[in-house]
C-alpha cells in the first residue's frame, strides 16, 4: 500500500522507498486524491514514488515511478550542473518538481531545506547549493535586490513548469543568476532537458513534431490504467503532448498539440500568440485562449489584466502573429489564473469565460 506523506516525513519516506520500502505519494489536492486509490496495492515492481498530475485533460492521473529512475534523474541532474549539491525546495512537494529536488538530497546524500513559494524564508545557501523554481517565482525574485543576492550565490536555478520568456533569462543573465531552463514532466522524474539539450542518457524524439522523451527516467505506468499508459509509454519512450523543434542542436517546445487550433480556415498556434503576448506586454498582462465558435469554428480570445484596448492588443501583436492570430475579442481580469506550477490554468480561463463578462469585441 501507498504511504500518503507530507514536510519532513516525505523526505524520511522516500528515502525508505529508494531503498527497497514501501512506495510514498505527496498528499495531493484533494480533487486528486481519489487517482492515489489508497487502499488497492501498488503492482509495478521497484515502484518509489506516485505523484499526481492533470495532465492535459484535466483528469487526474497517478504516475508510478521508479527506484531506479528516481535515482537515475538525480544523477544525471548533478552530472549536468557539476557535480551533488544542497538542494532547496520552494515548490510543492505534491508535484514532481517538488518532489525530485528532496530525491536529489536523498540519492546524493545532502541536505534538503524548505522555503515558502514567495520565497521570504529562502535561506542563504551554505556551500554548492541548487534550487528550482517556476518561471514565476523567478520573475518576482529579480525585482527585490535581497533575493537576487541570495539567487547569486546558488549554483543553480533551475527554471521549469512552463515556458521561460526570452526576456526573464536575459534579466537573470544580467543580474548575475545563473539560470537553467528545464523541460520534463511527472512520467520522466521532472526535467531532463537542460537549456534545450538532454542529460545524459535522455534522447529526444520527434515524430511529426510531436515530442517523445525516452530513457531510464521513464515511469512505470499509470496508477491501474493500463488503457492510458499504453497510450503513452512505449518501452522506454513517454510520448509527450507537446510540439518542438530542434534549432542549432537544442530542442525548442513550441507548444501542447492541442495549442494549434482552426479559426476561419486558418490554422492559429495559441503557444506561439501567448509567446509573443509575453514578449510585447510581460508576463501575466495578456493570457489567449480559443473558445467555440459558430462562425470561425474557433474564436481567439484574450484576457488582460492592464489597461489594454482591443485595438492596442491587435495593433501590437499583428506584426508578431499575423492578422488571422490576433484576438478577436477582449475581456478584463484582476489576474491571469495560473496552475500551482506556473503554467496559464486555461481550463479555469475557459470556465470564466463562458460566465460571460465585460469585454471588447472585436
């Protein structure tokens, strides 16, 4: 059976898990919870660790992983940045981010140490220490002087959960942060694509564009949903959502599948307008969505949280994305709503849609 933990008693768990004990899972929200299935037993041999995730369906799933594959990321991760380290959690424990920077302390034998996500406790590092935030996070820290110290004096940020505008590693850069962009999910032990190039033993896999991420950080399936993890694990091989590129010998994420969208005979990519959102207004101003339409089969729409008119909006992004891109209708929000790991919660923006609202239409 799974021991459900959380804070010190996760850190003690798991590191009796990757030694050969019963698996743990983070306690999760609540509306995960039911995905754990408590009370059935855990059948994937060498199983450590169950975390939860929506995914990109919003259906709770449990992801199985490994001893082995834990262990395998956490060297791999180290290998990269240049050898073991303190780690310093700041995201929650029931995500595989999380989790992985208290498995890094535990396969390297360091220390652990915990910090609010507003980072106010954040300690000052005692030796080659990592951390690992969200591009948010991150965004916030830079504009107080006494975080960017303390960032300074880390090894390194790794940067991850969404996608890292251009913009924010550039102000890293600047302030003297030395910042390290990750891409992964739960089914590979969190990130294993550094600055756009796979840690040792990862290989990158594109099929039609579609990303596929294979290696020994892969998970074991599905908490009891063969049905899914055939969909998705082959061998070896996590078969992503997503879409990228290579570019100069390093992968580019352009975005989920389902980002690409058909609006009036044109095909509109909702990563690539939220990209250039965040380049031309910041972060957090400007979030886009696609809702069901009548007439274009889908509208692109937009909520800002500035003092930005419909016709602002256009003028700006249509050099960017072209004229069939650009949204075509308007609405104000106090705040752009976001997952716990940093990512646009379109799911919710849709839902707050749909209520209706003041707005613009264009």
């Amino acid at each position: 059976m799974l021991r459900l933990l959380d804070g010190p008693g996760l850190v003690d768990g798991l590191a009796e898990a990757l030694d050969g004990g019963r698996p743990v899972a983070p306690v999760p929200e609540d509306r995960q919870r039911a995905a754990l299935a408590l009370d059935e037993p855990v059948l994937e041999p060498g199983a450590a660790a169950v975390v939860t995730t929506s995914g990109s369906t919003g259906e709770p799933k449990a992801v199985v992983l490994g001893a082995d594959a834990i262990r395998f990321a956490a060297h791999a991760t180290h290998a990269r940045l240049g050898g073991p380290g303190d780690w310093v959690c700041a995201l929650p424990t029931r995500h595989v981010a999380g989790l992985m920077t208290i498995a890094r302390a535990i396969v390297a034998r360091t220390r652990v140490r915990f910090a609010r996500g507003d980072l106010s406790d954040l300690p000052e590092p005692d030796g080659r220490t990592y951390l690992s935030l969200v591009a948010a996070q991150l965004d916030r820290a830079l504009d107080r002087p006494a975080d960017v110290e303390l960032l300074r004096a880390h090894a390194a940020v790794l940067v991850g959960g969404s996608a890292v505008p251009a913009r924010l590693r550039e102000r890293a850069e600047e302030a003297g942060v030395t910042a390290v962009t990750t891409y992964g999910m739960s089914e590979t032990c969190g990130g294993c694509v550094y600055d756009g190039r796979p840690l040792d033993g990862v290989r990158v896999e594109l099929d039609a564009g579609r990303i596929g991420l294979g290696g020994p950080m892969a998970f074991l399936g599905y908490r009891l949903r063969p049905d899914l993890t055939r969909q998705v694990l082959a061998g070896d091989l996590v078969r992503t959502s997503d879409r990228g590129r290579w570019v100069d010998g390093r992968l580019h994420v352009l975005g989920r599948i389902d980002d690409v969208v058909l609006s009036g005979g044109s095909n509109v990519d909702l990563g690539a307008v939220q990209r250039a959102c965040d380049a031309e207004f910041g972060p957090g101003v400007v979030a886009v969505l696609a809702v069901p339409d009548e007439r274009w089969g889908s509208r692109v729409v937009a909520f800002v949280t500035a003092e930005l008119t419909l016709a602002d909006l256009r003028e700006r992004l249509e050099p960017r994305v072209g004229s069939a891109s650009v949204p075509r209708e308007l609405r104000r929000a106090a705040a752009v709503a976001y997952t716990s790991l940093g990512k646009i919660d379109r799911a919710a923006l849709l839902r707050a849609w749909a209520k209706g609202g003041d707005g613009e239409p264009g």
